[in-house]
C-alpha cells in the first residue's frame, strides 16, 4: 500500500501506515519459547541462512508446517545479501546484544525473523495469492532517515515531488536506472515497521542482475527462485522470512522456534 496526499496531510509520522521497505542496543532478552514467539501461528517459513555477518552469499529455505513440526518443500536456492553482510534488524524477535546492527546505509542485510509485506514489480498483476502492487514510474520507497516518510513506498504523484527529494529508490528501475531488472518482482520484508530513523530502509527480497551481485540490504535471487516463492505464498498461513547466519541459526533455533537448516553455500 502506498501512502497518498489525504493519509499524509492528516497523521503523524507515527500513525501513517507501515511499509518496511532496499537499499543504542538493547540488552539481549531472556529466551523465549517455540510456543510464545510473535510468529507462533506461521505455517510458512521463508528461512536464509549465511557462512557469517560478513558473508554475501546464502541459501534461501522453505518451510511449512500443520501443527507440527518445520518440513523443508521444494528446492533450496542461492541468494545474495548485503555487500558487507548482515547484521541484526528490527523486526518480530527479541533484540540481541552480540553482532552488528543495522543501520542505514552499512550495506548489511537485516537479520532476524520479520513479517513479509506486500508484492511488488513492473507487470500489472503476477501468479501469486498473496497481496500484489504493481509499480509505476512515480512510486519511490523513501529512504532518507530525516524524511516523515521514511521507509515507505510512495507515489510521488500524491506526495508531491518534493517528498520524494533525495531518495536513491525508484521501485521502477527499468525505467528510472537504464533497465535494471531487480525490482521487476520482489516482496517487502518488513524490517524497522515502527520507520525508527536511521534504522534501516526499503528491505526488499527481489531479483538479482548477476548471479551473487551483493545488493545494499536486500535479498536476491534468480527470477525463477521469486516467481515460485511468490506462487506459494498463502496470507492464510501467515508466512515469515528469517535471514540468519549459521552459528546465530544453530544458537537460537530452538528458542526461536526455528528448523536446523541444512548448510548448502
């Protein structure tokens, strides 16, 4: 959902409606339980699993579940993150002491386990159940930290060109950056959904242009990986996306009611 003219003239920066979007730390939390996690009712599971913080590359797991335990469905995948990793983001899990944390602009790609939001890309409409909007050359994600829309998707069109001064996010890159493909299909990964300034925004999972190109903060992928993760998603099973590299993955699993993924990068 994009925000318009009349939601912006009448709310506060703290009451416009989310859109997590790519480009102090608080002490770490007792543990939790699988029963007692904010995603405790997920029964799909978009997992990424990485060698280390630092690592750019990784594997792209799915998961699904009925009651019972995480079973892995259809083919693992590689993916590129960060061009300097990831670090821990703001998102459903508790927050973490140890590791890097997500900042605007580092390059790292948030880690952690976060709602997906909305679909996105260049075609009117995509094979896919889950919710879908398609891009025009007017819609920015707004990615500058000072800015009462940050880390939102926009339509300059009803925000006015102004709003959209400085950010560096065109959601139409075909036509904004000499035919770049990578959001031509992508999803929101709803990282810092309270827009916590300097936090770190417009997280996408979308295409890649080269197989392993590191992005600013995303997560990406060949274009046959997305069409079949998009046409597998169900709203009715409330999926969420966890990126995590591996020690961090085998360290909180089972409090974080996680699978053990199987190491393939």
């Amino acid at each position: 959902m994009r925000i318009t003219a009349a939601l912006l003239a009448g709310l506060t920066a703290a009451s416009l409606l989310v859109l997590a979007g790519c480009a102090g730390v608080a002490p770490k939390t007792a543990s939790t339980t699988g029963s007692k996690t904010p995603w405790n009712d997920a029964r799909q599971l978009v997992l990424v699993t990485t060698a280390g913080w630092d690592a750019t590359t990784g594997t792209l797991h799915r998961y699904e579940r009925d009651g019972g335990a995480w079973r892995e469905v259809g083919s693992a995948t590689s993916v590129a993150i960060g061009r300097s990793g990831a670090a821990w983001g703001l998102g459903l899990n508790p927050a973490q002491s140890d590791g890097p944390h997500k900042k605007e602009g580092d390059g790292r790609a948030p880690a952690g386990v976060f709602r997906i939001g909305t679909a996105f890309g260049y075609a009117d409409t995509v094979a896919t159940a889950w919710p879908y909007d398609a891009m025009s050359e007017s819609d920015w994600c707004i990615d500058v930290p000072a800015s009462p829309l940050y880390n939102r998707i926009v339509d300059a069109k009803q925000v006015g060109e102004t709003a959209i001064e400085g950010s560096t996010e065109p959601m139409r890159r075909d036509l904004h950056a000499d035919g770049d493909v990578r959001y031509k299909l992508g999803f929101v990964i709803e990282h810092n959904p309270g827009n916590r300034s300097g936090a770190g925004s417009c997280i996408f999972a979308h295409l890649w242009r080269t197989p392993g190109e590191p992005t600013a903060g995303c997560t990406a992928m060949p274009e046959p990986a997305m069409q079949a993760l998009l046409a597998w998603l169900d709203p009715r099973r409330k999926p969420v996306f966890a990126l995590l590299p591996d020690n961090e993955l085998e360290r909180l699993h089972a409090d974080w009611d996680l699978p053990r993924a199987t190491v393939l990068h």
